[in-house]
C-alpha cells in the first residue's frame, strides 16, 4: 500500500499504473482481434474470442491491483451471491460518475462474465480505450432522438437493428450485457431539468434494454440489479486517482427474466406499455434503495 504518499503524486503514479497496463494488454488485444477478423470460421471466433476476454478479465484485475496499491478505497458489496460465469446477465446500474465503471468491474469481476458496455458512438474515439471497446467487440449505439426521427420517418427502427447485430455477436459465448439506462450521468443540475419523479435517479429509458431483452431474450438469464451510493459524494476519476474516495457501497439483486417478462413479452404494442410500467417501479425500487443505504451509512456515522 502506497496511500500513505501525497494525494497528487499519488494520482500521478495510478494514472501511469493504468495507461501502462491498457497499453500492455492493448497491443495482444488488437493483434488476436485482427487475426479474428482474418479466420472467421466457428471454431476460431470462438477461441479468439475467448482469448481476448481473458486478457480484459486481466486487464480489469490489474487495474483493482492498482486501485488497492495506491489507495485506502473500501468497496462494501452486498447480495453477491448465486452468480456464476456460465449463464447470460443484463446488468443495470444507476450512473452517477466515471468512477462507477471501475467500481463495477472490481465488485463484478470474477463473478461473472466479463462485462461488455453499451457505449455512445462518440466514445470509440477515446484514445487506446476506444481501440479496446471496439475489439473486444462491445456494442457502439447511437440513438435517434424522436424529434429526430419525426424528421426522419424512414430510419425509424434502425435503433434496434444496431442493437440486435451488436448482440449477435453475444449468442455463442456467456457475457454481461452493461447498461446505465438513465443515458447519462446523475447530476442535481440534468435532476432538476427532467423533474424526476425519483428522489437520487434521473428517468430511465426504457429503448435500449428492451432492445437488449428482444434481440438476446432466449439467452439472457437474469437481471444484475447494482445500486451504487458514494457516502462521500459523487467521486471524479481525479478523486480515485488520488486516493479521495475512501468508501463505496453497492447493493446486487437478482431478477429471473422469465418470471419477470414470461415468454414473447416483447410482441405487441401493449406489452410494450407494460414493460414501461415494470421498468418505472423497477427504478422506484432501486431510489427506495439508495435511500436506505444512505439512512443507514447515517445511522453508522
């Protein structure tokens, strides 16, 4: 443990510590993605693919070496239990801050398969991380607004023909599908301008995860409910660096997908409506969650 340096050469060493290890496994990660890309017959798509998760598993597990090398940062999990790497899982998460990227990659890893983020289309610009996403094939979405598409009737459905292309590559091999479906991060300011009806959330969309669950329904499994508080406040990616962000708590549940939603639940316009309704109390519930994990961080205090 090095936390005991000056908070920014503290930041300056972690920040080395990560750009090092993206860019050791950057290079294998590329390398064995084009030659996926050169031999696309079954059984090397398989293998490849297999291959360059275990190098971003690796990759995940060198950064939380990072995290507890340079900083005294405590992540308190609970409901971690029943998962395992052979079933398919969408995860959903509230999204407050970069730093909940890492903090679900540590508390998920190892417990189930690697996570693959849905990611706006921007992002595969991001200097050698975009390079990663891209090749460890995570989904790049760009949505159409609906003002958008009043103006554009004839690419209406597009959305979901991305998503659904973007999920047949997760039908062969288990995987964690990650999305923060309030679109973007939780701020009192994007709070304020939605007056949301929940107290610690903005309002969730319902497009991107009923895409996921009508393009991968036959194989996703369960639901990782993750409900991410920060006792401190919302952290920056500068305040992990530098060893600020002393206590995480994350609260996991599990929902079966069948004995949520049934079978076909995605055909028809009223399952639709009813899917928007299991969605509104699904988030109700996660709000009355973070509730309590504040009150009782308070009561602890």
């Amino acid at each position: 443990m090095l936390n005991f340096l000056p908070g920014k050469l503290i930041g300056l060493f972690s920040f080395l510590f990560y750009v090092v290890n993206t860019i050791f496994w950057l290079l294998p990660i590329l390398l064995f993605s084009l030659l996926k890309a050169l031999f696309p017959f079954n059984i090397t798509q398989k293998v490849f693919s297999y291959l360059l998760d275990l190098m971003a598993s690796n990759w995940v597990a060198v950064n939380s070496i990072n995290q507890k090398l340079f900083t005294k940062t405590n992540i308190v999990i609970t409901g971690l239990n029943g998962l395992n790497k052979k079933d398919w899982y969408l995860v959903l998460a509230n999204h407050q801050s970069w730093v909940d990227i890492l903090v679900l990659q540590r508390a998920l890893h190892g417990e189930i398969p690697f996570l693959k983020f849905f990611l706006k289309k921007e992002l595969i610009y991001v200097p050698l991380l975009g390079l990663a996403w891209w090749a460890l094939d995570f989904p790049f979405m760009k949505r159409h607004t609906q003002a958008f598409l009043r103006k554009n009737p004839h690419l209406r459905g597009q959305d979901l023909e991305t998503t659904r292309k973007a999920c047949a590559k997760f039908k062969y091999k288990p995987v964690s599908v990650m999305s923060f479906i309030e679109g973007t991060r939780f701020t009192p300011e994007k709070h304020q301008q939605q007056n949301s009806p929940f107290q610690h959330l903005l309002k969730p969309k319902a497009g991107g995860i009923s895409f996921v669950l009508d393009a991968m329904g036959e194989h996703l499994t369960t639901i990782v409910d993750v409900s991410i508080y920060y006792p401190d406040g919302i952290p920056s990616f500068a305040d992990l660096l530098c060893g600020r962000v002393k206590d995480v708590h994350v609260n996991i549940r599990t929902l079966n997908i069948k004995e949520e939603f049934g079978d076909n639940f995605f055909d028809g316009r009223a399952n639709k409506a009813e899917f928007q309704k299991w969605l509104t109390q699904f988030w109700h519930d996660k709000d009355a969650k973070l509730t309590e994990m504040m009150s009782a961080q308070q009561l602890n205090e």
